[in-house]
C-alpha cells in the first residue's frame, strides 16, 4: 500500500503515476497529501522547489494566526480537520517555490511533485434557441444565468490539479430563426454554427440542446480546433461510462476542456484518450481525476524529477 494518500479526487494527487506517486502544487500556493507512517518510515523534506510542512498537530488557537499569514486552507485544515495528537496519519502542506519538477524521499516511497505556474483561458458562453419543425422554440436548457456556476465548477477540477483558470469572456444567448429538427448535427454546425466561435475566447462553449454527429448519430459533446480558438458543442444531457456520484454535464465538459487545452493526438484512439480507467480522459470509465500524463499536457513544466536542490 501506498505511504502518500490524497485528500480528495480533485486534489491533485495521482498515485498510480509512474515512476512514483505523483502531485502537483500551484507556483506560491499550496497543496496538501496525507502520509501515512504505518506504511512509510519517513516523512518527506523540503528542497529548492517546494517546502514540506506537517500540520497534523498545529493547536486550533494557530488558526487565526494562519489566516493572518495567509494560509487560508493551512488553518482551515488545523482548526477543522486536525487528525489526533501523535497520530501516525500527518496532514502536510507542500507550497511550491519554484516552477518544474522535483522527487521529494520519504523513505521507502517517493513522491514526484510538479510546481505549476499559473494559466488562465477565457472562455464563452452561447445558448442556442432555434425553431423546432412546428415553428415553437426549442434549443438549450441551460442560460446565460448558469455560466457563473458551470464556470466555478471547471474551476473547482482544475484549478488544484492542473493550476488552470477558467474566465468567463461572455455568456450570451445565442437565436438562429431557423427550422431544425431535435437533434442538431453536423450538417447545422457547419451551415449556421461554425462561424458563431468568438475569436477573442480562447474557448467558445455552444450549448445546443442535443447534439450528435452525423456519422454516428451519437455523442456527448465534441470539440473543434481552428488554430488557438476551439469550440465546444455540448449535449444538454450527456450519458456515458462516468463515476457514480459525479454530474455527467460536468463530466463532459471537463473532458472537452481538456482537448481545447492540447490533449488532440495520442493515446490509445489518436485523440489523446488514455487505456487507463477512473481519469478525466479514460477511453472507459471517467472521473474527474486529472492524470500525471494529461497534466504534462495541459500546463507543461520545465525540467524532468530530481532531488538535486538548482540554486
């Protein structure tokens, strides 16, 4: 069993990466891992690019102190989430120094941790109403009142695991006074929608309702690529092989938020899906988990694992 736990499935933490565990951690911000000492002998230590601090058994009275220095989750996690004095379960806290890649010892296990620095994409947002066969209104559930939300709950998988930010650009609905059936396809993409993409977005998201090629009658969402600018068409209500418990819509999105970022070639089908199960890009069975190989990816860093401090 493994000496390194994570917090959650969203933490940032993938403990099935090769050579070793693996978690990244934003460039001057912080992230935070379980180590177990029944399994593990040591506790990691800091180096040039990270520092390593155990806050298992700050006293809740350090609280207000933390927040003074700003360590919001750092005395969050002391005054709400402490384990039991001298427990063998510690709760670390890894703050990155520097950008690029180091191994952190913590005998007999290590850790790779990657320091992140900051990217952001801008996003937005179009809601396509359109008239159905009977001339009443059909398209999109949503509106442009949820984009705040859909927007916080990107960031909330990838902001942790990958050190991106979503920004909304824009969020308008989108009226094409034109006879479509239910179900849009490609051929309506490409005569009405393909020119809707904002070029001041790095990410135009189409909401239109149900969506599907025309090749396969079928698909949850699918993502175009036109040089730096990409364009999302999304399913009001996807289906597919996700994990109990996780919202398919977000599922979804995530997933082409990830081709939009860079993950287009490779994997076991050339488009960047991984034969692995329960991450964001499995070819099976998803999760929100960002895998090692797909955050390479989407926020590179510099450098390959090494214990040497780089002065």
């Amino acid at each position: 069993m493994f000496g390194f736990e994570e917090l959650s499935q969203t933490s940032g933490v993938d403990l099935l990466a090769q050579p070793h565990p693996f978690m990244t951690v934003p460039l001057r911000g912080s992230n935070f891992i379980f180590r177990d000492l029944m399994k593990g002998s040591q506790l990691p230590t800091g180096n040039h690019f990270v520092d390593v601090k155990d806050i298992t058994d700050i006293p809740a009275g350090r609280f207000v102190m933390d927040l003074a220095q700003g360590d919001l989750l750092a005395g969050l996690f002391a005054f709400v989430g402490m384990l039991p004095p001298g427990s063998m379960r510690r709760l670390l806290v890894i703050t990155g120094k520097i950008p690029g890649i180091t191994t952190l010892g913590a005998n007999p296990d290590k850790i790779d941790v990657a320091v992140l620095r900051p990217k952001t994409a801008a996003v937005t947002m179009k809601f396509l109403h359109y008239l159905d066969r009977d001339g009443g209104k059909a398209g999109t559930i949503w509106t442009p009142a949820d984009a705040d939300r859909i927007i916080s709950a990107m960031n909330n998988i990838y902001s942790q695991q990958a050190n991106i930010t979503f920004k909304l650009h824009k969020a308008d609905p989108l009226e094409i006074n034109e006879h479509f059936g239910p179900i849009i396809m490609d051929e309506v993409y490409d005569k009405y929608l393909k020119d809707k993409l904002d070029k001041d977005a790095d990410v135009t998201v189409l909401f239109v309702g149900r969506w599907a090629h025309s090749r396969v009658q079928t698909a949850n969402a699918t993502t175009n690529h036109y040089g730096k600018n990409h364009v999302i068409v999304i399913n009001d209500k996807p289906t597919g092989e996700g994990v109990k418990d996780i919202d398919p819509f977000e599922l979804t999105l995530a997933h082409e938020l990830a081709h939009s970022l860079g993950v287009t070639q490779g994997g076991v089908d050339g488009h960047g899906h991984q034969k692995r199960n329960h991450v964001l890009l499995s070819a099976g069975q998803q999760s929100l988990k960002i895998s090692k190989d797909i955050a390479r990816i989407i926020n590179p860093w510099d450098g390959e694992a090494t214990r040497a401090a780089r002065h």
